[in-house]
C-alpha cells in the first residue's frame, strides 16, 4: 500500500477503535497474527484481535469518554509512526482501580507496520505512569516520602535519605 494510504488507515485506527470503540475495525484493520509490544507492562506481547479486544475493552471500561487526539503522523515504507494525546475520565473499575472521577490527560507514540491493508505488528509507547499518578493509584513525584511500599523500596536499594 502506498504511505498516504497507511497513515489514513492509521487515522482510521484511533478515530474507530479508540474514540469510537468500534470492535469491528480492530478484526478488519489488525492481522490475526499480529504482534503488539507496549499495550500493557513490560516485557509482555498481545497477539492478534484476540488478545487486543480485551485490552481495548478494559481501557474503555475504565475510560468510557477517552478520546484520543493524533497529533503527528507520518509514514515510511511499510511504517507509520503516530504521536498522540488522550484525555479522559476515570470512572469505571476496568483497570483493577476503583473509579475516581479523575481527568487524565495522557501522551504516546504507536510505531506499525502494516502489510496489505492489515496492522502487523505494533510498538506503543505511552505514560503508563502518568496515568496512574493522575487517578491517584501511585503517588505523584516528590510524595514518595510518605508513602510506605516506596520509603521501603528506596531504603532497599540503599538512596534512602
């Protein structure tokens, strides 16, 4: 497929599955063998529509309103790179959190190749951290002090002060 016609199906991509959950795009954009890197934690892989609904759908529970905004996009070869915003409101327990009515606002990058018209593989990076200090399920920066799981970490690897 030619680049334009990659970054469009990229556009389409967060527009369909994320903003408007539609589920059906996720099995007609993404290969059943495709492999995705950066959705969840570290070191772990989801493989094909099977594994990326669930994913999408505890996002969405958690989220319900999540929108997200594609900021940059551009391609190359089989690759198309997006830098993307989110926003959106905790107020469902998809995450294992229990809603806080919180807003978040979130930055990422996704990387995908796409052959023949169909996501192959995917490399996310976006801040897991941040989203998790906004809904208040781990202390913002500075607060570590008076939180005592990380006073013990810190004390652990010896940078207690």
């Amino acid at each position: 497929m030619p680049v334009a016609e990659n970054v469009a199906l990229m556009k389409r991509w967060f527009n369909e599955v994320w903003n408007r959950g539609r589920m059906k795009t996720v099995h007609e954009l993404l290969d059943k063998n495709a492999i995705g890197f950066g959705q969840g934690g570290h070191d772990t892989s989801i493989h094909g529509p099977a594994d990326f609904i669930p994913f999408v759908e505890r996002i969405r529970a958690a989220f319900p309103d999540i929108k997200i905004k594609v900021e940059d996009v551009f391609g190359a070869g089989d690759r198309v790179v997006v830098r993307w915003s989110a926003t959106m409101t905790h107020t469902g327990d998809g995450i294992e959190v229990p809603p806080t009515n919180r807003k978040v606002r979130i930055t990422g990058m996704t990387i995908a190749r796409i052959v023949r018209g169909k996501i192959v593989e995917g490399w996310d990076n976006w801040d897991q951290l941040a989203l998790l200090r906004q809904i208040g399920a781990i202390p913002e920066a500075g607060a570590e002090q008076s939180h005592p799981k990380l006073m013990g970490l810190r004390k652990a690897s010896g940078s207690a002060t």
